[in-house]
C-alpha cells in the first residue's frame, strides 16, 4: 500500500516539534532526514514484538534502514541518503498493516551549510562528504543532555560563540564527582533508580536526545556520541546491562540516530573502567554498529589507561586518552605510524583548577599541546575544569567557558581553516617533528616553549613521491604567528631556495628573526607562479 | 624399523663437525638438538620429491618436526626437546625407507650456560625457558656470514668481548653501499647470479649457517636470523623470488634451524623497502613460521618508514626501526602502550660517520638513546658505522668494533643485570616518563640531556594493585650512575618515605647533590626490613 494520509500528517507534526528537513510533498535535502512515519500496534511490548525496516531504493542501489517503535503507537524509518534524485522505498514488517509500504521521494540540493556527514580523507585527516575539509577541533560536554533545560540551553549559546565543531556528549546520565545530580529523564522505561525494564525504552529521552543532535547540527558541531561510559557503577546500573539489553539499545539508537548526518559513534568513554565489560564485549558493539549503520558514521572508542586494538576495520579514527603524548609532536605522531588512521587526541588532561593531575592544566599548557599535536598533523580535544560553587563544569555539564583556552584555539582554527585542504601532516619526522604542512607547498613549524631569537630559513627536502617537487628558485613567504597573543606577523620580502643535502636553504643563507618567546610558530607558503 | 647403525654413525659424524650437543647413545641435553639422520635416494630432485617428517612423543605429548635433505644422500630430522625424560619418536615418509623409523632417547639437565630458548616474559618482557631473565641488547652485523672467513672469525672475536646478546644476521647476501662484494656460498643451486634452482638449496650454504649459529650459542647470543630484505633489488633477485620459492626456502629454513634455542625469526628487515612484496606476503610468511616451528621461537618484523601491524597474534614482539623514537621515553613508551608486547628498537640510527642522517650518531647520542629506551620500559639496538678504506662497517660486515658507545653499553648491562627480574617498566608515564622501574621496590630514574643539580626526593605513588605497597617509613638507598663515565656513587643514609597526595617524598624533605653533567641517573632500591 502507499503511504497513507495518517502517517504524512504525523509525520510533518512531528517534525514541526523537531526542526528536521523533511520536506512537505515528499522532498528531502540530500543527507538531509527523510522519514516514514506510520501508525501501529500498541498492545504488548511494541519495542520488541514489532519489526519495522525499509528498503530505500535508486536504480541498482539500495540501502536498508531499521525503524523502531516512537510511543503512543507511532513507528518510524529514517533514513540520509546520500544521492540526489529519485528514492523509493519500501517496508517490510512483522506486522500487516506496517508491511509493505511504499512511497517515493524526491532528494535535492543541500542547503549551502548542509556539507554532509563527516568521513576519513586522506588516510589520517577528515572531510565532509562533499569534499569540503573538515579540521577537527572538539571539546567535552559529556552530560549536558542529562541537566536541566536552562543549563541546555546556555550550553548551546555558549556553544555558538564558540570554536569546536565537535562535542563528545554521552547518552546515558553521568555520576562522578561534582556530577550527583539526577537527570530530568532517563532512556529506559521502569522504576529509577535501578528497577528499569531494559526492554521498553522511554522515547521523550531519545527524542530530546535527538533535539539536541539537531542543535548542534544548526550550529556545525558534530555530536560524538557515548554510548557507554563508567560513571555510572552500578548506580543506575547502566554500565553493567546484559548483554541482550546493551545490544538492543545500539540497536534502537542506530535506529533513532543514524540518519542524523553529524552523529559519530564513540563505544565508550574510558571503555576500559567499566568493570563490568570485556574488550570482547566492546568488539561486539563495534560490529554491531558498523554492520547496522546505513549511514556509515565515523566509529571510535575511547581509553582510560588501557590502549584499545585500534587496527580493527571498524574502527574509523583513533580516540585516545594520553595525558602526555601532546607534550611532544614527536609522541603524537606515532600514532598516525601505527595506525594509520586519523588520530583525535580526545583526553589530554583539561584546563582547570581541579585537585586532580587530569583537570589542573593552564591554558598555555592546553594551547601548547594542541599545537603539538597540530603539527604532529593529529587533532587535539579540549575540555575545561574550574571549580565552581554550583558543580557546573564545562567538561561535564556544560554551561559557559571560563578559561583562556578556548580564543586561542578560535586563532588556531583560523589557522587550520587557512592550512591546505589535504591535512597537515609531518614532514622530516625522524630529524624534527615540529615541522609539519604539505612539502613544498605549506609548512608550519611550531617553537613550543623554545624561545629562539632566529630560525635560519632551511626546509626539509620533500619526501620521495610526496608533496610538489622542489627546485633552485621557488620563492616563500613567511608568517610569525605568536600562538598565544594570537597576532600573525609577515616577514617582509621572500624566500628564494637552493638544494642542499636533505634541505632547501635560503639561497643567501638568511635567517628569520623571532620575538624570542615562548609558542610562537612560523607559516611558510609556497609564492605561486 | 628401528634407526640403523649407518644412521648414528652418519649422525655423529655430522655432530662432530659442526659441535651439536647431541649425545652418543641417545641422550641429548633439554633444550638441544636431537638429530634423526637417515640416508635416502639421490634421483629426481630430493628437496622436492621427498617428504620427511617424525612425530616426537613423551607421554600423552607429541610434537612433530619437518626433515629436510642436507644433500650427498643424508635427510634429517631435527628436534629441540623441551622436557626431560624418556622421549620416543617415530618418521613418517613419502619414501618407504625413511618411513616409520622409530627410536628413543633421553633428554638429561641441561648445562649450566644453557637456559633455553628466550620466551616472552611480563608482557613487556623476556626470559629464558628456565626462567632466568633474559635483558636484550642487540647489535646489527647484517651481512656477517656472507663475507670471508677470516672476518666472520675476527667478527665472533669481538662479539666475545662486546656486550650484546642478541644479533641481527641476514640468511640473503647484502648488496648496498659499502656492500658490493659477493658472498662465499649461495643459498640456491644454479647459476650466479641470477640463474638460480629455486628448487635446489645449497645444503654447504646452510651448514655453514648453521655453524654461525651454533658459534653465536657458545657465546650467549641470540641470533635474529633475517629471512628476507631489499639490499638485493634484482642483483640475486633473492628479494624477488616467487611465492613458492619463497614458502619453500622458509620451511627449508624452518626444518633446519628451529632446533637451534638461540634462533629468533625476523620475517625481514624494512619489510617496506622490498618492491616486490606486499603486506600480504609477510602475513603469510607470518604464519607459516608460527604454524610450522615446533620450537615456537620467537618472531618480529621490522620496518622501513611504514609500520606493520604488529598486534597480529603470532607477532611475539614489536620489532621496530624508528630514527627519533628513542630520543625521548615518552615516546618510546607508547609503543608498550599500543601493543602490549615487548618492544625493541632494532634500528634508532647508528653510531658512526656516515654521510646519511642515519648513520652519523655520537656514541653519547647513541647511549642516551638506549637510557631513554630503557626507562621506557623498551629494549635499544646498537650499531655502528665508522667509514673504513676497506669498507668493512660493523654494521654490516662485522670486523671490529671502532665506537664509544660499547663500554657504555657493557655498564648498562651491568645495571640491567642488577635491575628486577620483572623487568623495567614506566611508573608514572602521564608526569614523568623517565621514572622506571618495579614501583615500591626499585626505581631508574634519568636525566638524559638535563644537568640538574639537585633531585628532591618523592617518588610516584604506586599505580593501584602494582608493585610492593609503600607506606610512611618505608626506606631506599640512593645511588647516582653517570652512564657516560660508567660511574656508581653511593649516597650516604637512607631516604625513609612520608605519603603525599600523589607521591612518597622523604620525610625529612631532603634532596639529592647532583653532578651538574648530562646523562646521570638515580637507583633507589628499597631497604628490606
């Protein structure tokens, strides 16, 4: 049967209430959200007893997309697709009158902010599905969902005049210290705080949830999502499920989130504190997302002290906790050598003024690390740690920003957004991995708390194959860019090259002067002909 | 048939011009080499048409060993028995006359100096069979056994005088810079060079192989056989054999050497410099070693500039080169980290004069490097490569040994020898990670390129569950190395511990004088009560 009037009608309320990009007459932007929406059985346990799934169709391509059940006898398939032009679809359902509806939709352009969901480019770096680069510069908000409304809300303000496009953000509540509050709603159906009924899911906390993915979508930020996490130990009991049901809410989950094209998968946060889980277990999950996924997001997982196999194929990025790798591009990069994939240092330690070894950073040190692991050509996380009389911090309930990070790392981002599409990579590693760019094109050297008076203009020669070939006479400006007082100064006149034995040299053999202080980094480009 | 007398005759024979420890009447020492040698057909092609292989068995245990030919009509099959006692064994033959021969023999205590193969030991380290720890330092002769005789004798006569355990030796002649010469024997039948028998081996060649490794054994050195490398690049074309020349060579290989305890595998040397092999091979050559050694020694690959994926289970350890990993701890720590295997930096450039940025180290650079590694947790190679007129270079050719940095290295063996039978690991890597050790009992504590005058005394907390519990009043001895002087100085008293938030200090709060001088560290042991 085709879709009837009901299910557009629902369909459209509902997406008055959400924000989402579902057209009226059946048009969907591409990568946009395009919805089924169709009423059903109520009686017995509908989030388990009723299967829902579609098959979305255009020409030889199909992709299946799993529905679930939304309450109050509405069901749902969501689907992003990916190609512009004529889709059809199909259900297919356990029960009659949710088997086999069909309908076609029209997907058009994307609005110009619309770019798509995030992949890997270049082995180690990042792009939107449109080509466009994207430079990741995350930070941490784990339970901000789980706070009050107003807090929310300031969050995201604080958000917009912000720099990240990355939020790491878990679905389920967090306890820990400074975090005892309870959440306003919770993901399961039953009796708070430990008599849930794992088997009913409680769709007002995943349609907030999803609330609050299109939010930061409007604000260019990519939700990364936690799905598991330790700060929990058994309070709620979250973290120590069964099997069946952790493995039915990823399910769900993939079912509600995956069409929203700025989700990235995160299996956990310090997946190794949680005590009750095997890194079997977290293989399992990882499987099931990345089999499950029609959208194909960006899957991690995160440590605490214990490494994760990151060479697992599902695995599509590196997310590390290291609270000394930043300290040195050198240890950084060797991150990129082993895995050779993109490498998000996603726990550094945090600004703050914690009593922990973890939340005490100063700014300087935060800035510092990120420009490290910039031009150890990874991405670095931020996170912020002031005490504060209402246990309102950054880090995990969001709010407003306090320290002096986070307009530094604004002045790295114009940095990075004006650095070549292909990624920042490093370039003579085993003699100086403070060197970093495209070779021949780009270089960004970076002093860290050296604080040298000159830097004679010498480049590594570019590796074999890599980069655009150097010859006698090419010609480069240079920029002094003072990471923390965030002003780029030019250095008047250029820089023509003569070969020597591993390097290009100024041809007059000159040298750059330095202010003579501490994170000061040059940028060097290539003069076009 | 019961083994005839032509066998053990042809048997002894052999033992006693090559110095095997197979013993007249049938007993062999643990760990060993037991030999079966039968004479067989001559017609066709014996390396091919003949299988021969014998099934040892001591009680409800069976191990089987592959045979091979060794040419002028003699097959053998060798054993390294690992369990005293009575053993039996039985061959098994595609020719009636070498089938089903069964004999037995005793395997008694083994000699003093024979400790067994070397094993993976506490995760990050090894120990020999009988459980004696076994603290790697490695040196590099690549092409040793493929030059004269005369130097291969002057070559074992510095090694007895050197500090090294370990060497790394390549089976393939060498063809590079400084290495133009052609080796005494070759590996294949056929016409050199580049006519070969892939088909036919050379059995002279791998006798005399065989000898070197014996020769090493005598000496307490383990020998990294090096089974495939690029310095060929089609000269021999050994670099670029097909795919069944080379599976045959390694279970030729296999069937001769494994018996010897002191042979580790290493699949190549910078994997990703040879053309003609993919990532691929080197698994596959992976699992045949790991699947047809019946003395399970240990196996590794080593790098170019690509890192392979060393988290494949039959990887034992991480063989790795890397040019700046060893500069800092830090660094080399996470590869511990990432793998969870022990790590050796087989290649951090060399000591020497070279002009290539990778063989020009100081021997004070050099020796810092193995500290750094040290503390690290990891294990450091040596070589060297001083220019000689006759271009015999230790790190290829072997000869004699012209550095600094080997008396330095013999007093880092003497503070490995002295080190916990644990081994050395990182104690507090996220705040310092050139404090190492077991915590609460011993710490190795370096300073590298820093002179610093005074050490306040506070050592980490141990992390929870690991190491001996410290608490107030617990006392340690002090003493200062300079690891370039190859000095140990006491320091007077005892420093007894007082509990801080993350750290044991004294609890007077007094400090250590320091030298003021690079390359100096600290070994606090504590006091047993």
């Amino acid at each position: 049967m085709k879709l009837n009037r009901f299910a557009i009608c629902a369909g459209l309320l509902w997406l008055l209430t959400t924000g989402l990009s579902l057209q009226a007459g059946g048009m969907v932007e591409q990568w946009g959200v395009f919805q089924i929406i169709l009423p059903g059985p109520t009686n017995g346990n509908p989030f388990v007893d009723t299967t829902l799934s579609a098959r979305f169709t255009q020409g030889d391509m199909s992709v299946d997309a799993t529905g679930f059940y939304d309450g109050d006898g509405i069901y749902c398939v969501r689907f992003m697709p990916d190609r512009l032009g004529e889709w059809h679809y199909t259900t297919a359902s356990s029960v009659a009158n949710l088997d086999h509806i069909s309908g076609d939709f029209t997907v058009v352009k994307p609005a110009a902010e619309n770019h798509g969901p995030v992949r890997v480019a270049n082995t180690y770096h990042f792009a939107y599905a449109d080509g466009t680069p994207y430079k990741e510069l995350g930070t941490t908000c784990y339970a901000w969902v789980n706070q009050d409304e107003a807090l929310q809300e300031q969050t995201l303000k604080t958000l917009a005049a912000a720099p990240f496009n990355k939020l790491r953000m878990c679905v389920f509540p967090k306890r820990y210290d400074w975090n005892t509050n309870e959440p306003p709603m919770y993901p399961f159906a039953g009796i708070p705080t430990t008599n849930w009924d794992f088997t009913r899911f409680n769709p007002e906390f995943f349609r907030h949830f999803e609330q609050r993915i299109a939010d930061l979508q409007k604000l260019g930020i990519e939700a990364d999502i936690i799905l598991f996490h330790p700060y929990d130990e058994g309070h709620w009991g979250f973290d120590r499920m069964p099997a069946s049901a952790d493995d039915r809410y990823l399910r769900y989950v993939l079912a509600r989130f995956s069409a929203y094209r700025n989700v990235w998968w995160s299996l956990a946060n310090e997946y190794d504190f949680m005590k009750k889980k095997t890194e079997a277990d977290f293989v399992r999950f990882g499987e099931i997302i990345s089999t499950n996924d029609p959208s194909h997001h960006l899957i991690s997982i995160h440590n605490g002290q214990k490494m994760f196999n990151h060479t697992l194929p599902w695995i599509t990025h590196v997310s590390v906790q290291n609270g000394s790798a930043v300290e040195d591009a050198g240890r950084a990069e060797l991150f990129r050598d082993i895995y050779r994939k993109p490498v998000v240092f996603d726990e550094v330690k945090y600004e703050g003024n914690l009593p922990k070894r973890w939340g005490n950073l100063s700014a300087e040190e935060l800035v510092f690390r990120f420009w490290e692991g910039t031009v150890a050509g990874t991405y670095v996380g931020h996170g912020e740690t002031y005490l504060s009389p209402d246990n309102i911090i950054w880090w995990s309930k969001g709010g407003v920003l306090k320290g002096q990070s986070p307009a530094r790392l604004a002045f790295l981002k114009q940095v990075l957004a004006d650095s070549p599409a292909e990624g920042i990579d490093p370039i003579d590693k085993w003699q100086d991995p403070t060197i970093a760019g495209q070779p021949g094109k780009y270089y960004l050297i970076y002093f860290g708390k050296q604080q040298p008076a000159t830097w004679e203009f010498k480049l590594p020669k570019p590796p074999l194959g890599k980069g655009a070939p150097l010859t006698n006479g090419v010609a480069f400006t240079v920029e002094i860019l003072d990471t923390w007082n965030m002003t780029v100064t030019p250095v008047p006149g250029k820089f023509k090259v003569k070969k020597g034995d591993y390097s290009y040299a100024d041809e007059a053999g000159r040298s750059i002067e330095l202010p003579g202080k501490p994170y000061v980094a040059l940028r060097i480009k290539r003069v076009e002909d």
